[in-house]
C-alpha cells in the first residue's frame, strides 16, 4: 500500500482569531504559518513523494508550495480535499457559534450535523464532507499505486476537520468520535489506505525522525496467522 502523508495547512489568522474561515477567499497563511511550512519542507525534502495533492484554499495552497519545490512536483488541486462549507457560518466568530442551537450537534453528534446555506456560501453536512474527502484520498491512492507501485509515498494538504474525518475513516471509527481527534496546523499524520484495511501509522506528527519511513514495508502476515499486540 502507498505512504499518505496527511498535512494539515501551516497556521493563519483565522486560527487565531478564532474565526471559521471556512470557503472564504483570501485566507492565507501568517507569518508563523510560513516559517511552519518552510521548516516542514526542509524536514520532508528528502522523502521521495511522488504526488502531492492541494484543497484549492489559499491557505492549502501555500502550505503546498514549498512542499512542492522540495520535491520537484506540481500540486494537482482536488476539490473534494476543501474545507467543509459551513454555509451561514462562514466567516463567524466561534465565540458567537457556540450559542447557535447547532452546535451541542456538532460537538457530541456531527454526523448529524448540517451547515445551513448562507447567502455567499452553501452549507453541506459534516457527513457529506468525510465522504468525498475519504473518497477522494483513497481515488489518489490507487493512482498512485497504478503510477509508481504499491511502495511510494504521497502527500495531500487540507484541513483541520477533513484531516480529522480521513483519520477517523482508517481507524474504522464513527464520525461522531471525530472530535475526540487533534491535528495541529501543519502538523503530518502518516496512513496505509489501500484497497483492505487502513492502517494509522502516525497522528499529528511534526515531520521529525521520518526517515523510517523510507524502509519497505515487512512482509504480510502468512495466511492463517492472526495479528495480536502487534507481532505475529
């Protein structure tokens, strides 16, 4: 099975201001969100990534530039790794959407959970974004395996609640435990997707002591053996 390396985009001023930027335009990357990615291409530079995949937001996109200079790719843009649309709440202070009825929802239930459409935004539900975010990472992982075998390594950059949704789907979780998981801005979780079962490998790294990552994967299990507490 191909190397994921899941990012998260480098911090911006919505994150500190508590914002949820959701779809809106020109939402880039502060000064602490550029030397972020810039250190996390100087850590990453020597993996031999062989795609690299953007949300088309600013914010994913200038995290992806320096990732891909170090790796001499062009980002392939994929929308379906966009940010969840939150709709009317694009936009709004999270202190004035913790008051929303809406919210108890998202917090303790979000697969039931709907954005309601705005007047500049749709809204969709959290449901529907994990499924074409966890749909759109395992479509780039058969293309990559086709492309460059069942041993390379490639990269996507999103965002904090589809990053969480993907991780959720390898754990063989139920998105309504999604919350229960965090990924700092810029931060690399490393997954197996592949066509069987999943496999998390790494969550909310730094992109220190990768270089492990390198080494081919062991060999499978024989068939008839059983995996308990990690061993054979």
């Amino acid at each position: 099975m191909p190397l994921l390396l899941l990012i998260r985009h480098g911090r911006t001023a919505a994150n500190t201001g508590a914002v949820l930027a959701g779809w809106t335009p020109g939402v880039g990357l502060d000064e602490t969100g550029q030397g972020q990615v810039s250190a996390l291409a100087e850590l990453l530079g020597g993996l031999p990534v062989r795609r690299l995949v953007a949300s088309p937001l600013q914010r994913a996109r200038e995290t992806a530039a320096p990732l891909a200079a170090a790796w001499g790719l062009e980002p392939v843009i994929e929308e379906d790794l966009g940010e969840c649309r939150y709709g009317a709440w694009t936009g709004r202070p999270i202190a004035e959407l913790v008051k929303e009825p809406l919210w108890p929802t998202i917090q303790a239930t979000p697969s039931r959970a709907r954005f309601p459409d705005g007047p500049d935004h749709p809204g969709e539900s959290l449901a529907e974004m994990s499924a074409r975010a966890v749909a759109a990472v395992c479509r780039h992982d058969h293309l990559v395996a086709d492309e460059h075998g069942p041993h390379a390594i490639w990269a996507a950059v999103s965002h904090g609640d589809v990053v969480k949704a993907i991780i959720a789907d390898a754990l063989g979780s139920h998105l309504d435990q999604f919350q229960r998981i965090h990924v700092a801005t810029a931060s690399v979780s490393v997954l197996r997707i592949g066509p069987g079962r999943p496999m998390l490998l790494r969550v909310n790294g730094t992109g220190h002591d990768l270089t492990e990552l390198l080494a081919p994967p062991p060999d499978p299990t024989p068939a008839g053996d059983g995996q308990v507490g990690g061993g054979r």
